[in-house]
C-alpha cells in the first residue's frame, strides 16, 4: 500500500490539522524566526497495537502508526506534527518496530526533498535526525543493530533510547 504523504492530514496542537506543504511552511517560519540558532528536525514513529480482528479462523493484528514530525530549537522549545495510520498483519515486536521504522524512513524519503526545495539554497542550521523506538534494555535491545543500520544505510543519523523521543515520547503521546 502506498501512501501519498501530500494527500495526508497532519495535526499540531499549535496550528491544527495541515497539509505536508503546510507543515513545511511552518517549520520553515520558525527556522527563519532566529536563523543564527542550532535545530533539531526529527522523524519519529511510535505504535500500539488495536483490537485483532478475527477473519475466517486467522487472526489479524493491526496497529495504530503514529509519526512524528519535530523542529527543536536547542534551548528554546519547538513545534510538532503529526500523522495517525493503521498498518494490518504485525504479528511480532520485530514487525511492529520494522514497521515504525520504514514508515519515518518512508516519510522522510518524501519530505526531505519536498523541504530542501522550500528552503530554496537557504543554508539554516539544523540536524535531522530519524528516532526509532529501540534501546539498551527491554525486549528491543537485541534489534538495535537491525534498525539503526536500515536509518544509517538510508542515510540518515538514527538515535535510540533514551535520546529518541520523537518516537517513544511525542509520536507515543498519540498513539
């Protein structure tokens, strides 16, 4: 299933429910509003699982895809979006976290150009960063290598827990 991101509704407690060029432009203002300063742009995914629905004696798993969309501006506070879907057919903690992971790789394949392109040559100071809801202890600890190599190999910095909450804070609060 293939999802076009431009066709999506995006929420933010600030500005209410937006289009993907919508959210552009507003972490475009907000970078322009003190350039000089150092951002975080980040990418986060969290999910819960919803009620399984029974079809002819096979279970069906579905979760609830929350992605977050973050601007930081260090030491200053930020903004945030974002985007609710239902993935079906997770049957496993690896499917779930494989399945949070490609869709912010997903998003981000799709925004980044679409905000280099707003941003027209503009060189402000930001980091981008994809959060993956991974970390040292609990039962995620042994796919930390997994995941961080599938946001590495697609170029992009992945940071786990403790320092990931675009996905097991912000995104999480929506699921």
């Amino acid at each position: 299933m293939d999802i076009d991101f431009n066709k999506e509704t995006y929420h933010s407690t600030t500005h209410g429910e937006l289009s993907l060029s919508g959210i552009i432009s507003k972490i475009k203002e907000f970078l322009e509003e003190q350039p000089e300063l150092e951002y975080s742009l980040v990418i986060g995914t969290d999910s819960h699982e919803k009620n399984t629905v029974i079809k002819s004696r096979n279970k069906t798993k579905e979760i609830n895809l929350v992605t977050a969309i973050l601007i930081h501006r260090k030491g200053f506070g930020g903004k945030y979006f974002w985007r609710r879907q239902n993935k079906k057919n997770i049957h496993s903690l690896r499917e779930k976290i494989y399945a949070e992971t490609i869709t912010s790789l997903t998003f981000a394949s799709v925004f980044v150009p679409l905000f280099q392109e707003a941003l027209n040559g503009k060189s402000l100071k930001y980091n981008l960063e994809i959060h993956v809801d991974v970390g040292e202890h609990g039962a995620t600890r042994e796919m930390i290598k997994e995941v961080v190599g599938m946001v590495t190999g697609s170029g992009f910095v992945a940071k786990t827990k403790p320092e990931s909450y675009g996905a097991s804070y912000v995104a999480d609060k929506h699921t």
